[in-house]
C-alpha cells in the first residue's frame, strides 16, 4: 500500500500556499498508510555554508535551545522550529560536519535531513486529526518550492516515527518509497562499508543510501536513478527530492501504482489521483501515468522533464 505525494510549484503564489496544497493531498491518502506519515519541504536556503537540520529525539521532547547550544562549538546554532520531540535547526556549518557531530555527540538523536533548504517532519499514527503530522509540525500555512510526502502502511520493519519515511542520507537528498526491496539487507552491508550510515532496518532507507553513494561515486541524477534500477531488486514507485527539485522514476514492472499531472502553476505526483484532485486547476491538468523504468525529473529554473 503506502501513499505518495509530491508537488512542485511553478509560480511565486503556489510556493506561497504549497504546505496547504500538500496537507490536502495528504489527506487523500491516509488510507494508504495510516500507520505514520512524513513530509519534506524544500523552502528558503539558508547561506551557503549553513545547514537546516532536522532532528528527532524518539524519547520524547527535548530542550531544544540546549542542543543548538552545543552545536555552536561548530558555529553559530539556533532554533528555527521547535515540535516537542523534533525540530529544525539552523547551523552555520557544512551539513556533513553537522551529520558527523551529531552521530558523536547526540547518538540517541535521529537525524532526519541536513541542507541547504530541506525541512523534514515525521509522526507515527494517523497525519490527519489531533496530534497528527499535519497539525503537529503546522504544514498549513507553510511556504516552499516543492516537496514530497508519505502515508506508511508497515510490511518491513517496525511502526515508530523514526522508522517513517521520507529518508533521507545525504545533503538536501530524500526519498520515499512504495513497494518493497528483496535485496536491502545485503545492499544495506555493502553500503555500510562504503561509509554510509543507516538509522533504521527500513528497506527505503537503504535506496536513499543507496543514492547518497551514487552521487559521492560521482553520478548526477540521471545516472544515479540509472543505477538504482539496474541493483535494486524488488518493485518500487519511488519519488526523490532534491535541493532544486523532485523526480519520480517507477521500476521496470511498474506495478506500483502512480499518476503525474501539470498545469501552468504546479507538478504534482501521487499514488492515486484523488489527492491530486484536491489542487486547484486540477480539473483542467495534464494527467498521465508514468511510464515504467522511465525517470521524470523537475528542477527549478527551468521547470523540465526528461
């Protein structure tokens, strides 16, 4: 099962109300996961040199200011956002020196994303209602460029926030996953003695690390998701975040299932057409469904697909 969405905007007042447009998106498809959810947003990039840092203390809330304080060691830190058990740090240090610090320092901290411009929040139990992930981390209301989400129904691994997708193991670098991989174990091993590291046993996790060394092998995009196709076995919608954009590739069989669609204000994908509908225009959009093995790309300035 699982829910997928990602949505990107293509004029200054879609960015503006983007976190409404993908809170009901959302929405859509809890049915699909209604075991945790997940978002990242891709909004403002803070200077080059800094990083937005996502983390999650799955022992409950945590003093926040006390964490950023330490952080300074590596340059100045302070709190951007606050949500008891999690929070967006803003930290003028490479987001690998941070991803490093925090794997030293705070080892019970989960690290959910590091970059320029990535957000990322998470929460077991429904999105929707009281206490969900929509109204926990405020999506409504919140402003970006593009993002992605995700609705879990667990098949693989445990059901806790920190086992949520979207995983992410590189800078600005996400990813959430329909389907299930057979060979994550061993990739998850390989990967590991090629110096990427893991936080869970989810087999997502490990296509996002999978990724992550892709590009420090020196691959773009392209040539990553290539691959990816060629040494992932198992069946997979998957959708990617980038720091200026989202792609959405389906493996070879394409029996997850997946709809694209595009107006002149905004990109969107989701597993079912529903959550699409609820954006504006959607009435009046191009809509198709992805062709198998075949990588659909968006980036900012020019909006394109290959």
């Amino acid at each position: 099962m699982c829910g997928i969405a990602g949505l990107f905007a293509k004029t200054p007042a879609f960015e503006a109300a983007l976190g409404d447009h993908l809170a009901g998106m959302i929405d859509q498809l809890v049915d699909r996961g209604p075991d945790s959810a997940g978002v990242a947003i891709y909004g403002d990039p803070v200077p080059e040199g800094s990083a937005k840092v996502s983390v999650l203390d799955p022992a409950g809330p945590r003093d926040w200011l006390a964490v950023a304080d330490a952080l300074s060691l590596l340059g100045s830190a302070e709190v951007m956002r606050a949500l008891g058990d999690q929070a967006v740090l803003v930290v003028a240090a490479d987001p690998e020196h941070v991803r490093a610090w925090l794997a030293e320092h705070e080892p019970g901290l989960v690290l959910l994303s590091a970059g320029r411009s990535i957000e990322t929040f998470k929460r077991a139990g429904l999105a929707v209602g009281p206490g969900g992930l929509i109204d926990a981390c405020g999506l409504r209301g919140m402003s970006g460029g593009h993002a992605i989400a995700h609705t879990r129904m667990a098949t693989e691994s445990r059901v806790t926030t920190e086992h949520s997708h979207p995983f992410s193991t590189g800078p600005d670098l996400c990813l959430v996953h329909n389907g299930s991989l057979s060979n994550h174990n061993r990739l998850r091993r390989t990967l590991r003695q090629r110096g990427v590291s893991f936080a869970t046993d989810n087999d997502s996790e490990v296509a996002a690390g999978y990724l992550t060394w892709r590009f420090r092998e020196g691959d773009d995009l392209d040539a990553a998701l290539a691959a990816a196709e060629r040494d992932l076995d198992g069946f997979f919608t998957f959708a990617i975040g980038t720091h200026d954009g989202f792609a959405v590739v389906r493996d070879p069989i394409g029996c997850k299932p997946a709809v694209l669609a595009e107006t002149d204000d905004w990109v969107a994908m989701a597993s079912e057409f529903r959550a699409i509908a609820t954006l504006p225009g959607a009435e009046h959009a191009e809509i198709w469904e992805p062709e198998p093995g075949r990588i659909y790309r968006w980036f900012r300035e020019p909006a394109i697909v290959l």
